[in-house]
C-alpha cells in the first residue's frame, strides 16, 4: 500500500512565527535543520518548506504531528533532494503501521511553500 501526504503553507506565517515567537525554531526544528535554514539568503522560505515537509509526512504516516508535538521526531535533511529522518514516536508509529521508504519533494513560490510526501510499505 502507498500512502500520500500533502501540505501548503504560506510563507509570511512562518516568517511571522519566526519573528514573533522565540521557541518556534527550537519546538519545530532540529538543530542541524535550523542551520541549514538560517544559512540561506531567505530563511523563511526554508523553513516553511521543512514546516509543509514534516506535515505532508506525517499526513501520509497518519500521525497527527501537530497534535503530538512531534515536529522534531520528523528530521528533513539533505539538498537538492531530501530524505527523511524519523525520530521518538513518529519512528515508533511508523514501525508500528508497516511504514517503509519515504520520498519527499518539496517547493515554494514568492508567497507558498509545498510537500508532498509517498510512503510505501515495508
């Protein structure tokens, strides 16, 4: 079985977020996350499309990331494509329903960032 996530975001809330509240990096990212973002010429759009990221995985887990406060367990590394990284209990979630490989592709405009994720069985 193949499972399918999808998220959009607005990029100027994430930048809101990151102006406005001080934890927002530190409950959402990962510190290898925060300073890939922080080293790019605009670093709201980085972090927007890690943001609609780790929500289009866990759509596609059928884990509830933003109700678990999971955002770190899922970890979006590498460039230009990224791979996923699971952590704590979306790792244990994804074992638990027979979760396999995960393919993420992500994008952003001026004003939206976009994911989709596909996660295959094991």
């Amino acid at each position: 079985m193949t499972r399918v996530g999808v998220d959009l975001i607005e990029i100027e809330r994430v930048r809101r977020s990151l102006d406005r509240y001080q934890g927002f990096r530190d409950r959402c990212f990962t510190a290898a996350e925060q300073a890939y973002c922080d080293s790019r010429k605009n670093p709201a759009e980085s972090y927007a499309g890690r943001f609609a990221g780790k929500e289009a995985v866990g759509k596609a887990l059928g884990f509830g990331v933003a109700r678990a406060f999971a955002w770190k367990d899922i970890e979006i590394a590498g460039r230009p494509k990224p791979s996923v990284r699971l952590s704590g209990r979306v790792a244990a979630w994804a074992e638990r329903v027979g979760a396999g490989g995960i393919d993420l592709s992500m994008t952003h405009s001026r004003e939206l960032a976009s994911a989709v994720a596909v996660v295959t069985d094991a």
